[in-house]
C-alpha cells in the first residue's frame, strides 16, 4: 500500500472532465465549456476552445470529445497563434506548432512553453496544472539525437526557472502525421494544487542521465481539491523505478500500468485503487493488435468502457507498448 501524503485542507473550483458524443460537425455549446478535446484527422473549428489531436481511434469509429466543464462563464478569444479560454478560476491555453519555422521539435517546444508561461501570466492564472504535448514521430532518431529528447530539452528550456516543486502533471505522445506540427495545450488555475509523485517510481525531473541530456519536465499527477477532490494524471505505462519494465510483454506492461495508476490515486489519498466510477482515460496503444490485452485488464480492473478512450500513437520510450493518462475524480 502506497503512503498517502498530507494535503493542506481547502476547496478549488468546480472541474468536470467527461467524454460527451456529438458529431465532429457539431459546434461547442455551454456557456460553461472550458475546453473541448477531440481526436481523429477533422480540423478543429473556430471555436477557440476546441483542440483537434491526429490520432485516431484503435477502432475506426469516431471518438467521443473530452468536454472540460467549469462552474460560471467562460470568456475565450485568440493571443496570436495561441487560444485561451478561461472561467471559473481555470485558463486553457492551446498551441499549434509548425516545426520546421522552429527548427525542429527542440525549438518548437521551446517556443511553445515560453508562449504558454507568457499567456499564464498574462491572464494571471499562476498555478500551472496540467500539460499535453503531442509530436511526429517522438522515436525517430538514436541516443540524444532522439526526437522525444530534443522536445524535452526545448520545453526546459522554454519553462526557464520554473520550479521543480510546482511542474505540472503531463503528457507526451507521438502522433502518426508524418512531419506533423508539435500539438500542445494545458490547464492553469487561480489556486493551487498539490503534485502528486509515485514511490514506486523515480521522480521524472530526477532521472538519471541515461534517458537524456535533461530530464523530463513534469509531476505524475496533480490533486486538485475540488469537492470532491480530483486527481490530474500524467502520462502513466510500465515503468518501476527509471526503468522499463516487462519489455516486450503488452499484458504485463498492462497490468503494471494500473499498479502505477492505483498507487497514484492511494498516494493522493483518493482511495484505494482506480475504478471506473470517476475516471475519464485516454489509453494510448503503439500496436493495433494490444489494444484487447490492455482492454482486459482494465475491464478486470472494473473500469467502464465508456470511460475509456483507446487511441494509437507512440509512446516516450520505444521499449513501452502503452501508456494511459486522464483524471479522476474521487467520487
């Protein structure tokens, strides 16, 4: 059983995170919408809160979005090439990035975060709580040279003195359009929340030098203490320590996902494990033909279909067959 660390008591804003069903074609309604994330190869629309990621469905068929719903009204408009839309205490910030104006995904990410710091300061929304980064080919190139290393040195660099104390939680995934642009967006709040590590895991901004000239920059989840609290979770898969673990064997990185996934929420004093009952994931799958491996275990686990959304793409390490990120609530 995981130790569970003290959080300071408090409430945070309202944040309701859910997959809603409508056709691609169907604009974002709600004055209350912060956010609306969906997946597959349609343009996003004009709405500056909707944020279309290329990776498609393990399935073909078409993916619910991912609606980020906040208590009060949500202002929205566009700072150059970033969205922003913020209301009820939370600022979403949304990029798109052509790399090759950048130099490739080391310079992209290194424009992309210090846009990202400059519109949190902007909007003054000082607490950064969540980020996803989405990027081409993410393994392609060896030892330092290695896509995924060059993106993590680029969004050091672009997050300057950020603390380490206060990194958000995070997600980076590769994405199957080739030479496709570097995909970014990420959640920010008035109020603070509580990053949450792993004791079953090294802490990624604490790796050793074998993965990279700098270390990953970011937390294994964040708590954020709504009522009931919720619990924002980074890009989790098969790893113990540093290292990868079960190489090779898509079902027991499966079930050593979830052991990391439940410890996450018992450290964050969440409760006991993941269960379907306030969970919203995202499973994402490098090999079509695993997805019903990891769909097993998660039914096992007791997690509902519908609260899962399996997509395929690449993950950071090219030894790993999946990862799973999402929230949840401890409901």
């Amino acid at each position: 059983m995981a130790v569970v660390q003290a959080f300071p008591s408090g409430c945070a804003p309202t944040l309701k995170v859910g997959y809603e069903t409508a056709p691609a074609s169907v604009p974002v309604s709600g004055h209350d919408v912060l956010a609306v994330i969906g997946f597959g190869s349609h343009a996003a629309g004009a709405d500056p809160r909707e944020v279309v990621v290329p990776l498609d469905t393990l399935d073909g068929s078409v993916a619910p979005r991912e609606v980020w719903r906040v208590e009060g009204e949500v202002s929205h408009g566009r700072d150059g090439d970033m969205a922003w839309s913020e209301g009820g205490g939370y600022l979403f910030l949304s990029m798109r990035v052509d790399e090759s104006r950048h130099d490739g995904p080391e310079g992209a990410a290194d424009y992309a975060y210090r846009r990202l710091l400059e519109g949190v300061r902007r909007h003054d929304y000082p607490h950064l709580l969540r980020a996803w980064n989405y990027l081409a080919a993410i393994n392609e190139g060896d030892g330092d040279a290695e896509r995924y290393r060059r993106f993590s040195i680029g969004r050091t660099r672009g997050m300057g003195a950020w603390p380490a104390e206060r990194l958000p939680a995070a997600t980076a995934i590769g994405h199957l359009v080739k030479d496709g642009d570097l995909f970014v967006y990420a959640l920010a709040a008035r109020r603070s929340a509580h990053p949450v590590e792993n004791p079953r895991q090294v802490s990624a901004y604490r790796y050793p030098r074998q993965y990279g000239p700098v270390p990953p920059s970011f937390a294994r989840a964040m708590r954020v203490d709504t009522q009931p609290p919720t619990l924002l979770i980074s890009g989790t898969a098969s790893v113990v320590g540093h290292a990868t673990a079960h190489v090779g064997d898509a079902a027991a990185q499966s079930a050593e996902t979830l052991r990391n996934l439940d410890t996450l929420v018992q450290t964050a004093g969440l409760g006991d494990r993941l269960r379907g009952r306030g969970a919203c994931l995202k499973a994402y799958v490098r090999h079509r033909e695993d997805a019903p491996v990891l769909r097993a275990v998660l039914d096992s686990a007791g997690l509902l279909p519908e609260q899962v959304v399996f997509l395929q793409g690449d993950i950071c390490r090219s030894e790993l067959l999946l990862e799973i990120d999402g929230s949840f609530s401890g409901a």
